[in-house]
C-alpha cells in the first residue's frame, strides 16, 4: 500500500513589486543621510584650513607674495563660515534634507499606488476610482509607463490627500486599498511637524509664522524669527519617516497574508525612543513630589 505523502504548507510570501518602491525610497533615504554627514564633517574640516596655508605660505617662502596672501584670506573667510555653520548644527543642509525627505516621502505613496493600480485589477473597482473623471484623448495622449502614476495623481485631488497635512496625507491615498491604518501616536506627531517645517522653509524661509505657531504650539521660536533645523530636529524626522515607511511594509506584508505582529511590535516598541525626555527640571518636580 502506497505511502501518503504529507503535503508541505507553502509559506506566504509578499510580492516583491509591492515592496520595490519602498525598498527604492530607504536607498534614497540612507543616502541622503549619507551625503548630509559627509558634507557636514567637511564644512567642519574647513575650519583647519588656515593654518594649513599658512605653513604652506612658510614653507615656500611666500609670506609677502600677494596671490598667497589671497589665498589665505579666502581660506579665512571660509573657516568664518565653517565655523558657524557647526556652531549653529548646520541649519541650511537640514532644510534642504527636510525638503528632500518629504518629496521622497510623497513619491514614494504616490509610486506605490500607480504600481497598485497596475499589479491588481481588482484596485480599479474601488469606489474613489470610479468616480475619476478622466477625458479618454488626455489618458490616450499619456505614454502607458506614466499613466498608473496619472490616475495616482487624479486619486490624489479626489480624495483631497493634497490638502491634508502629515500621515493623513498619506493615509487618504492609501484608504480606497484597504491599506491604511493606525501609527504610532509619536511617529504621526512628528510627522506633522516634519511637513509643517517644509511648508515653513519652503514657502516663508524658514520664517515662524502665525499659521506655523498655530500649527505647530510646543516649538517655541517667536514670530518673525528663523526656524533652524538642528541635528536632534533631523535624526527625529528621519526616525519617524522610517518607522512610518517600515510600518506601511508591515501593512502590504499583512495584506498579502504575512504575520507581521512580531515586527509591528518591534515598530512601536522603537516608536518609544522617538519621544522626548523628560527636561531634568520635571525629573526634579517628581522627585519632589
């Protein structure tokens, strides 16, 4: 008599389209914290630059040479300049990281919803979807790679994601999906202010506004003063955007059937670092207490 054999369970496994995206935006994102590090230790180096013709200058013998003494004054006009930059944390390339880091933040959704749109017929049949308005000689004028990411963009006016500020943003793309869902109560905050900070930078210069301080109550910059991006500012948005984008691979894995609790609860488990410590005066009040 014949064996049975044991049919061996296969193991769910996530699509690796519906993770491309997201895999791309962590690349871009480790690379742009690369680039800002490089760049901030070599503003930093330049402080050291003086001296450095100078011994040149002495060992060549050209003290009172006239295009070595330029040189030397440009060199210490840009040490001036180094050294406030590393004094004051390096303001301008964390606005320009913030700035990048949101684009990539917006891409990213709006990626992933075009590549929804073509991996799953079924995603066309979702309400919001339906209700597009599309003019047949504009969509047949677009070339097919780019019209996913058209249809991704009209979603986006329809749901009013645009108008919306932090994850909410986000999350209204991905509702139609039935991939939205609950972060972390820290990660969302700071997310919010992560797109406030853009808005401000990108539209006032960095200017704290009556719309920002009503936004955006416990930084405390007074009107009409420069908002400055400091490294502790940085590494927070940065966290949060990764924990965000890391939760939101949870959810496709969840989707596509893959237990996820174990690295959800890592998620917010790291969420917790993300909140701010209690300042040695409180400490102080509760000890009193």
């Amino acid at each position: 008599m014949a064996k049975k054999t044991k049919k061996t369970k296969r193991k769910k496994r996530t699509p690796s389209w519906a993770l491309a995206c997201f895999k791309q935006f962590i690349c871009e994102m480790e690379r742009l914290e690369q680039v800002l590090d490089l760049s901030a230790h070599g503003i930093a180096a330049v402080r050291g630059m003086p001296k450095v013709v100078e011994v040149l200058m002495k060992v060549k013998d050209k003290t009172e040479d006239t295009e070595a003494k330029g040189e030397l004054e440009r060199a210490q006009a840009e040490a001036i300049l180094a050294e406030r930059e590393v004094k004051e944390e390096f303001p301008l390339l964390h606005a320009w990281a913030v700035i990048s880091i949101w684009a990539l933040l917006e891409a990213v959704i709006k990626s992933f919803v075009a590549e929804w749109l073509k991996r799953k017929p079924t995603a066309w049949r979702v309400e919001p979807i339906q209700r597009l308005k599309i003019r047949i000689g504009k969509y047949e004028s677009i070339p097919r790679a780019e019209r996913h990411l058209f249809v991704a963009e009209l979603l986006e006016r329809e749901t009013g994601a645009g108008l919306k500020n932090g994850t909410t943003r986000f999350e209204a793309l991905l509702t139609p999906f039935g991939l939205s869902g609950e972060s972390p109560d820290i990660v969302r905050h700071i997310i919010f202010e992560l797109g406030q900070v853009r808005n401000l930078i990108v539209h006032r210069g960095g200017r704290v506004d009556r719309t920002f301080r009503e936004a955006c109550p416990w930084v405390k910059i007074p009107l009409g003063h420069k908002l400055k991006v400091s490294t502790k500012m940085w590494h927070k948005y940065f966290g949060a955007v990764h924990i965000y984008i890391t939760l939101l691979i949870c959810r496709v894995g969840t989707y596509f059937g893959v237990d996820m609790s174990e690295n959800l609860s890592s998620l917010y488990e790291t969420a917790e670092k993300l909140k701010p410590k209690p300042s040695n005066t409180a400490d102080a009040k509760k000890s009193r207490a």
